[in-house]
C-alpha cells in the first residue's frame, strides 16, 4: 500500500539547480552518520547504544531521508513511496518503544539543523548565490516537515491500534531501568513524565519465579507505582524505595503461587545488578543450596551469591588447594576435609573441634597431624586459609545434593603454588596446630 502522505512539492525543484544534486551527494554517507551521532548526543532518550533492530531502523531512517532529498533535486520523478514506508514504520516504533511525541518531532529537528549545517559550508565552498541557498533552505526544511508529517501519522496510528498505550510504556520506563550500562536520568525522567511515575531514589527489583508450566497471572491489581513485566521468559518487578511487609503481602496476594526473590534496595543505576542477584537467589534456592521459600531476600545471602558466582572458577580453586589429597580414598578425602572444615570455624581450638565432629580431641590432635603433613605451609597461609574456607563453604552448600567430591588435579600437573607446598612435619607451637 502505498504510504505517499505530506506535501506533494516539498522540493520545488524547478527553482533548484540539478548540479546541486552532484554536488551534496558525495557528502550523503558523512551527514549520516553525523545527524545520527547529534541525535544520540542531544536528546537523552536515544543516548543508549543503536544497536539491533530499532537501531537499524534510526539509521535507515536517515539514510532514506537525506538520500530522497538529493534524488529529488535531480530528478522531481524520484519515487517517495519507500522513504516515506521507512519513516511511517519509524513513528510506529517510536510509539510502541514508548517514547513521547516531543522526542520524535525532536529527532526531526535536529535532523534539519545539522543538514543546514552541512549544506551551509558545502554552498560557500562551491560557491552558490544567497539566492540559491534560500531556496535550498525552504527546500529542506519543507522536506523535513513533510516527514516528519508522514512519522507522526505513523506514531498516531499505532497509538491508536494500542489499547494498552500506557501499559507499553510503563514497560519501556522498566526495561530503561534495567538496561546496563545504566540509562542516562534524562531519558529516565522523561519517560516516567509520560507514564506519572515518580522518579525514586533508590528501588528495589524482584524477580519473579511463575508456577511450573504457568505464567505470573495476577489475581489483583499491583500498586500504580509498581513497575511490572509478568509476560516475558524472566519476569521481573520493580518497587519504589525498600519492600516491607504491607508491600510483600499486597504483591504475594498479586501473584498467588509465585516465588519472589527481593533484591537489595539500591540506586537506580545499580538496580540490574541487584535484578542479577534476585535472579541467582532464585537458581540457589532452586539447586537446594539455600532454603526454597515462597519470599527470597538477597541480601540474607549474599554470602552464598558470592561463593557461587563461577562454579568453574571454585572448581579451579578447588583442584588448586586439595592436589595434595588427590592419592587418597574418597573416604580420607572426607574425612580430613570434614576436620579442616571444622578447625577454621573454631579457630584451632581442639575441644570445640572434637564436639562439632562428635570425636575424641586426641582423635582431633591425629587428624591435624596428618593435615599438617599433608598441607604443611599452608595451614600457616592466611590467604591459604581463607580460599580454602570459601571453598570448603561452596561445597557444605552442595552436599544435600551430591556429597562431596573432589576432583583429580590435572595430570603432569602441579597445581599447588611452589611457595606454598607442604614442608616436611614439623612440631609447631602456632594453636592452628591442634596440638
């Protein structure tokens, strides 16, 4: 169908010279990317990268602008159809994208100011009349009215096909809000204007984990200023300021049958994080390394999140600190590490070790012997010490799930540090000793 809208003669090209065409189309691919970059640099609701299919969309927009203004001064003939096709769909997208009618007609004036701009310093250097470049000037920025005419038809018509108008934008404002790296204030402020949120300072995300084989359906309606994305394969909330219980208990009721992992309350520029963090309390409450209840709060776990933020970095680790078990049974691997466990909490003291283990101390006082020959140094390492207590830590957490097990360092191998590998027995007073 045919998209032929605006003003029919907005080139009046039998008053323009048909040289003026040879004269700015070498200058078509710089203007471009020019008036994109200024678009990018002056209004805050594109400053976010280009990149995908909207952006594409942006720069085609562009291209067949100024690229349809030059074929017209060349030839009157030259077909609007696909431009104005391209610039149609482009106000559809500004629309469903969520952004105001201002920032678009926006776009289009700074297109035509940079154009201006340009075609300014190519008429002095080629040496046009004041008289030609008046006309050039009414020219262009008829052809930039027109359309911008044609992208506002389009804008208005997905409007209208839209009946969730608002609701299309409340989630563009919440996708801006997650996007990494962190959306400028403008363009957030803008868009909470359009939809009547109050800008917080700081928020809370939650991630929202559906029934299996179900979508978050709600059974009521969620406050007006919660931000809320229920249909997408990760579905997500997020809450002005800090969640407390009269919240929690009006968005349980929301979402009957959900589980909710509540991230930290932070800034707005932090909230993707805290939303990453909601998210891999999900995945640990899931895996059983942390109680699976209905409410997660991220931070009574951060502990946990930070342990098993790269499963292969700890299993590295692991392999790294433990080579010198690797010749032992599995039993004696369990056994020993069970004590070294124990003998970091309690810090050496013997008594206290026997009554975690359950065991006799000069049972305690054995096994240390044996893991003082076994690690030597080692034990004396306070960097040592703490790796290996994050990493005995990571495997308490899966041991309801899989027991303990302790990989083979790698063949021809020696994974241990030479700074740091076992010295012979020695008879050491240092209370670490267990003895």
């Amino acid at each position: 169908m045919s998209v032929e809208r605006g003003l029919d003669h907005a080139v009046p090209s039998a008053a323009l010279p048909r040289k003026l065409a040879e004269i700015l189309r070498p200058e078509l691919a710089s203007l471009s990317a020019e008036i994109v970059d200024e678009i990018r640099a002056t209004i805050p609701a594109y400053a976010r990268p280009l990149d995908g299919p909207y952006g594409r969309s942006i720069r085609a927009g562009v291209e067949y602008a100024i690229t349809l203004f030059v074929a017209q001064i060349a030839d009157p003939r030259a077909s609007k159809e696909q431009p104005h096709e391209v610039h149609h769909r482009l106000g559809q997208n500004e629309m469903r994208e969520g952004r105001s009618l201002d920032t678009l007609q926006s776009a289009y004036r700074v297109g035509a100011r940079v154009s201006w701009r340009r075609i300014m310093r190519v008429g002095r250097r080629a040496g046009l009349s004041s008289a030609v470049m008046s006309q050039l000037a009414d020219a262009m920025l008829a052809f930039m009215d027109e359309l911008a005419s044609v992208a506002l038809d389009g804008y208005l018509e997905a409007k209208a096909r839209t009946a969730g108008a608002l609701d299309t934008w409340r989630r563009r404002l919440l996708g801006v809000l997650l996007e990494v790296p962190a959306a400028p204030p403008k363009a957030i402020a803008e868009l909470a204007q359009l939809t009547g949120w109050a800008v917080p300072e700081q928020a809370s995300p939650i991630a929202v984990q559906s029934p299996l084989n179900g979508r978050a359906r709600r059974h009521a309606t969620l406050d007006s200023d919660v931000l809320a994305e229920l249909d997408s394969a990760e579905p997500c909330i997020v809450v002005p300021g800090a969640v407390n219980g009269a919240r929690l208990a009006t968005l349980q009721a929301a979402l009957p049958n959900c589980r909710l992992s509540v991230g930290p309350c932070v800034p707005l520029a932090s909230l993707a994080d805290s939303l990453r963090w909601a998210r891999r309390t999900l995945v640990l409450a899931d895996r059983g390394r942390i109680p699976g209840e209905r409410v997660l709060r991220a931070e009574e776990h951060l502990a946990s999140l930070l342990v098993h933020s790269d499963g292969a970095l700890t299993d590295l680790l692991r392999t790294r600190l433990f080579a010198p078990l690797a010749d032992m049974t599995d039993k004696q691997q369990e056994r020993l590490l069970e004590t070294l466990r124990a003998w970091l909490d309690s810090q050496g003291n013997v008594v206290e070790i026997a009554e975690r283990l359950q065991v006799h101390p000069q049972t305690v006082r054995y096994r240390m012997r044996q893991l003082q020959a076994t690690f030597g140094e080692l034990l004396r390492d306070p960097a040592a010490r703490f790796e290996m207590e994050l990493v005995l830590r990571a495997a308490a957490d899966d041991r309801p799930r899989s027991g303990l097990s302790w990989p083979q360092p790698l063949a021809g191998a020696n994974m241990v540090p030479a700074s740091r590998r076992p010295t012979s027995f020695e008879n050491s007073s240092d209370p670490r000793s267990g003895r």
